[in-house]
C-alpha cells in the first residue's frame, strides 16, 4: 500500500489537493516540458499534453468509483489491488503511463536509461539525486542491467505486484523506501 500512495503523493497529487483530478494533470504535463525545454508547438510538447490527458481519462473512467472527477486515495488503492490481483487485466491507460516513463526518462533517445537520464527526472519530482542514484543502481544490479523498454516494462510490473521489499522493481520511481 506504501507503495501505491508513493506514486499518489509524489507522481499523480501534484497540485497536493489529496485527490488526483484533471489540474494535476496539467500541472505535470507543464513540469515535465519545462524540465525537458519543450515549447506550445514543439511536437514533444503537444504529445506529453495528450498522453496525460488521456492517461487522466482512463484513470478517471477505472478509478473514480463515484464520478465526481476526482480519484481519491482510496479509490486509487482500490484499482492498483484489483491489479495485483490480475495483472493480465491492464489497462490502455496503464501501459500509455508506463511508455510514456519510460520515454521521459530515456532523454537521450537511444532506446536505454541510464543514471543520468534517471536522475535528472526523479530531480524534477523533488527526489534527492543520491536517493535516486541509490535507487538506479538497485534496480540495475550496480550497472551490470541495461533498462530498454522490455526491461523497464518487466520492473513495472513488479513493482505493482510484488510484495518483496527488496524487488529491483521497487526502485524505478526513484527511491530505495516507502515511509
């Protein structure tokens, strides 16, 4: 569960309301192109605007159980346990939020993530860069594990499901606890 409210209050809450609705969407979608120095017209820009808008509208559809525009922390632990409980049962949405991760931090382009590219963005969230290094070398097994999509998408999934503290999984959204 300390897992699934990391990702609440650090990636999705932006505007730190304590519901996830349409703002926080927007918000990051603002953070991420100023990070990255995308502009209103650059292709990268309109594109982030457009992945979250309709990571936002799936997430709204599967999680806000009473339709009032919002996902509240409870009806988002809700939707990642019935994920847990079948992680075949994924939705579009899902997987457009990981791809899009994954893309983020590949800044570089060249189908791989490495520390630097991971810590530039974890520092976009307020996450210490020894946090995330500390991180990235877990996830990583010291290096020795190149992240490309395939790989990214593997350690997605176990940090969603697996209940092992220690799951290299557990480390992709850049830190090495859940307090």
């Amino acid at each position: 569960m300390k897992k699934f409210m990391y990702l609440f209050n650090v990636f999705f809450d932006r505007n730190k309301s304590g519901a996830i609705d349409k703002k926080d969407f927007d918000i990051a979608a603002e953070k991420i192109c100023s990070v990255r120095g995308w502009k209103v017209g650059d292709p990268q820009y309109e594109k982030t605007k457009q992945v979250l808008a309709n990571v936002w509208v799936g997430l709204k559809e599967k999680a806000d159980a009473d339709n009032d525009g919002q996902v509240t922390c409870e009806e988002w632990c809700k939707m990642w346990e019935d994920y847990c409980r079948d992680p075949n049962s994924v939705l579009d949405w899902q997987n457009q939020f990981r791809d899009f991760m994954f893309d983020l931090e590949d800044t570089s382009g060249d189908g791989t993530i490495d520390e630097e590219e991971f810590t530039m963005i974890c520092a976009s969230y307020n996450i210490a860069p020894e946090e995330s290094k500390d991180a990235f070398s877990k996830f990583t097994a010291n290096g020795t594990v190149e992240i490309n999509r395939e790989k990214f998408g593997d350690l997605w999934v176990e940090y969603l499901t697996s209940e092992e503290p220690n799951a290299p999984g557990n480390f992709i959204f850049g830190v090495t606890k859940f307090e």
